[in-house]
C-alpha cells in the first residue's frame, strides 16, 4: 500500500518505521524536515504534507494539536491539495472531537475518507508497536486500515462514527488526570494523619480502590520519581481540549476543571515537564506537608 | 476464647454469626436489643456493652459513627465499666482517625489494648466472610486478634499505630468517590459529545483509565443500575469524616469536597438510599443529558 505519513516527532517517527520495516511504501514529510536517517526501506523524503499524499491510498497525520492538524490537512501544501479521491486520511493526533469531525465532513465532500484514530501509550508504546488505539469513523473505512494499525498498536478499537476516536482520548485522559487526583488526596492525607502511603497503598490495592494509576502513579509519588513518563504540560493540553469541547457541548466537569487548576500550580512552579504523577504535589504546597516526610519520620523511628 | 460483640446491624450481626460458628463463646450487645433469632451456639444474650464485656478477652465494636463508639466504650454502661485489664477492644466501625487515637489512649491509661480495624465490602462481605479489613495498633495486639479477623475477611492488613486503620479506610473512601467522578464526568463528556458510553468504557478497560470502579461502577451507570450497594448517605458521612478530618489535619481536600457536593445534590434530589455510582446524575442534571439518552439514539439509528 501506499503509505502518506506527515509528523515525525517523538511519536509519529517510530510509529512510521514500524510501517517501512513491514515493506510498506512511505512517503515521509514533517514541518522540521524528514530526519535524515530516515532513509532505509521504501521510502520516499517528500517537502510537504501535499508532496506525501500525491500517491498515497492512506495519509497517515501524527502531529500535536488540532491547528497542527488543520494547517497539514487544509493549510499551504496541506493535503487536500493532492490527495485522490477515494485516498484515507487516518488522523492520529489527539486533538478536538468537534475539529475532527468537521475535518472528516470537510475530507468527505471532496471524496476522501477520514478516521480519527488517537492513541495512549506514549513514546514507549510507540517504540514497542503496543499503542492503544481508539477509532472514531466509517467501519469499511476501519477493516480497509486495521492491518496497518495493527502494526503500530494492540489494543485496538473501533468505538463509533466520526469524533468518536477523540472522544474516548478526552475520556481517557480526563480519568486518569482524576484518579491521579483521587490517589493524590488520598496519599497526602493519609500521610499526615501519620500513616505510611506505601503501606496504606498496598492494603488499598486489591479492593475497590484499586486502579492503574494506583498501582503505578501512586508508587511514583511515593518513591518521588517525576521523571516522565507522561509529561504535565501534555495531559494539560489535554484537559483543556475536554473543556472547551465540554463548554461547546453545554456538559459540567468540575473535577476536571479542578485537576487543570492543580496541573497550573504545578506548571507555576516549574514542573510543566515532570511526569503527571507530580500533580500530588501541588496538593504537597497546600497542607505543607510533603509525603515523603512521614516516610523519612517512620525510618527513623 | 470469650468474646464480646457489640453492634448487630446489616455488618456486625452476620461478623459476630462467623465467630460464633467457629465455636466461640460470644456475648451479644445491642442498643436496639439482641435479634431473638440469634440464639444459637455458645451465646450470652446482654442488656448493655458493659454486660457484654465484663468476662470478654477480646471485645468488638461494630456501630455506625464516632459518637456511637465513644458512647459504647465511655457512656453509662460502657464498655470501660466492666472490661478487664489486658483485654483488648477492636474497633471494627468507620469513624474519625484522630479520635480512633484518642480512644487508644483512654483505654491505654486502663491497661486496655486497642485496635481499630475498620472494613470494606458491605453487607456481601461482611455475609461472605470476604471483607477487606485495615489495621491499625500495635502488631503484637494484632497477631493475637488475626485468628479472629480471619473468620471475618479475607484480605487482612495492619497498616501502622493506633488510627492508621481509620486513616487507611477513609483514604480508601477518597479514592472510591474521586474514581466514581472521574468515571461519571467522562462518561457524561462521552455520552454527550456522541459516542456510545458502553464502548467507550470497553476501549478504556485495559489502559492507564482502567480501575475496578470503571468496571463495576462504569457498567452501573450505563445501565442505570443504582440498587445499592453501597448507599449515597453512608459515603457522604464517610466524606465528611475526611474533610472534618482534613481541616484538623490541615490537609486541603479540593475534589473530595466536590464529591461531598455532588452527593449532596443527589440526596437533595431523593437519591441517598441509591448506589454510590449515582453520583453520574448530579452531573447528568448540570449537562441536561443523561447518558442513556444517548444509548437510545443509537439503538434507534
């Protein structure tokens, strides 16, 4: 097949070399310039997101925001230029339900197919082809793709029509930012009513409690690991995309609005690019209490 | 071993029904009188907690607030009238950490052990003998009840010194209450942006979003399924024990006093004998949309 793929940043680079290794033709074009130790297999270095879909059956976009997103499809040598009718754009960025869903109006009217298709699993999901990936579009649309999706992810869902791939990332990323918070209060309270957080982790896990982000978030703000992972500035992108759509959409989400505020305190004071996980602290300035100090107390005692 | 039990409701009748079939010796106390019913075994039948406790090597309290327990342990015919010194009181109520301390030390001063060994699993568990139960004293005290607690739960951890039981529980009551949010505010997002809330939940089971409450409490909501369970009224008394708890402490609790909120409005709405996953329709009712409808559209389509 042939293979359009626009955006070779962190996670759009690894995510196209698993597609070249598996003898896919693909013709590469990035806003930075194709790396230049990208040229092994069938590849094709291409100037711009137009040049990348002349010949391409699917056009593949894996850039940050929906304006990225935008500018690639519809812009200045965006692929609405080139691209054949009958061709299918598969968006993998995480960007606005609502923006997705004109884009797929907008790509249709000039016959050409569309499938919102963001993933979860970050850099190391992309280099370990294990991505969680949730499609939004057509069925037909989503059979024709699969076996290339497949070679970039695991799990893999189609979960409704247009958007709805997106939708299920905002859901995604608003649970987690909300179980962060939830093990966040729960850890600093526990701590300074004087209980030590690891063992009141570990009597919690296995009970109704019990989450992902228990398991490994909670143990990252314990052990004060805050390398990322999955950086704060990021999942608060995020949370804006789910409240400005959830403002278009006239839907309440106070607890994701709160889990924002706590993510700029957490910006304020430098952490923008520290692992998610470091939302506890910003819970940490408020009770001045941090959870490490408890656990410091217990060892000496 | 003599056994005291005081508290016979939902909980504490079918706790104390374990021991006495594995063939303790068991004095039963009751404010609202021993059920006639429960006269099989080795059973003593008791006006008061002081009756219960007089020959008890052990003493179990299972009532439903702090102030309960502080009237069965010190008010008028209370337990500190007649227990033995070296006799040890566990406190398996949900009641206030710090003042779980403070009952330790009273009863210290009497040369009476303390335990506070609250539970989690309801009704099902404490019936099945499956609860989860969090200890909090000291570990020689512990090792003498746990062949006791083991007739009881099934997932049995001392936590740390007197209070970390009640501490860990309440951090467990945070955590449930903050995930059913986070579970709820995606699912309404999702529901209205759209998508299909049942399979939004399926693509997320499996990713850093999954959590047992999305699965058990997510399946709740989208089938509008809130036959407790476990009660609004009785989680919202637990999230006022975190917050009562928190302001002495200094901790500051954002979204757990959120949660607070949303239970209010659902007890204001007549919801708060209904499941805790139920917490979905106070945000339902800001979005003027309920997930259902959503469902509906779709089957329609």
């Amino acid at each position: 097949m042939n293979i359009g793929f626009i955006g070779l940043g962190v996670m759009g680079r690894p995510m196209a070399e698993h597609l070249i290794k598996a003898g896919h033709r693909v013709s590469l074009a990035s806003r930075s310039g194709v790396p230049s130790n990208m040229g092994d297999g069938d590849v094709l270095r291409c100037a711009s997101a137009a040049e990348a879909s002349a010949d391409a059956d699917v056009i593949i976009i894996m850039v940050p925001d929906t304006p990225d997103v935008e500018a690639v499809i519809f812009g200045p040598a965006g692929v609405i230029e080139t691209a054949k009718s009958g061709s299918i754009v598969v968006d993998m960025s995480s960007i606005s339900p609502l923006a997705s869903k004109q884009f797929a109006a907008r790509l249709g009217e000039r016959g050409i197919g569309c499938l919102d298709a963001p993933v979860s699993g970050g850099e190391v999901g992309a280099k370990a082809a294990s991505l969680t990936i949730m499609v939004g579009g057509p069925a037909d649309l989503f059979e024709h793709v699969r076996p290339l999706l497949e070679l970039m992810g695991r799990n893999i869902n189609r979960v409704g029509e247009h958007g709805a791939g997106q939708t299920t990332k905002v859901a995604n990323q608003i649970i987690v930012a909300l179980t962060i918070e939830a093990v966040s209060e729960a850890l600093v309270f526990a701590s300074r009513a004087g209980a030590d957080p690891a063992r009141v982790r570990e009597a919690l896990l296995g009970g109704f409690a019990s989450s992902r982000v228990l398991e490994v978030h909670g143990e990252r703000m314990i052990k004060r690991n805050f390398t990322p992972g999955f950086r704060v500035e990021l999942h608060q992108k995020d949370l804006n995309l789910a409240l400005e759509n959830a403002r278009l959409l006239g839907v309440s989400l106070p607890a994701t609005a709160l889990a924002r505020s706590l993510f700029s305190a957490c910006e304020a004071h430098g952490g923008g690019r520290d692992d998610h996980s470091s939302m506890v602290r910003a819970l940490e300035l408020l009770a001045n209490h941090e959870i490490g100090q408890s656990m410091a107390k217990d060892a000496a005692e």
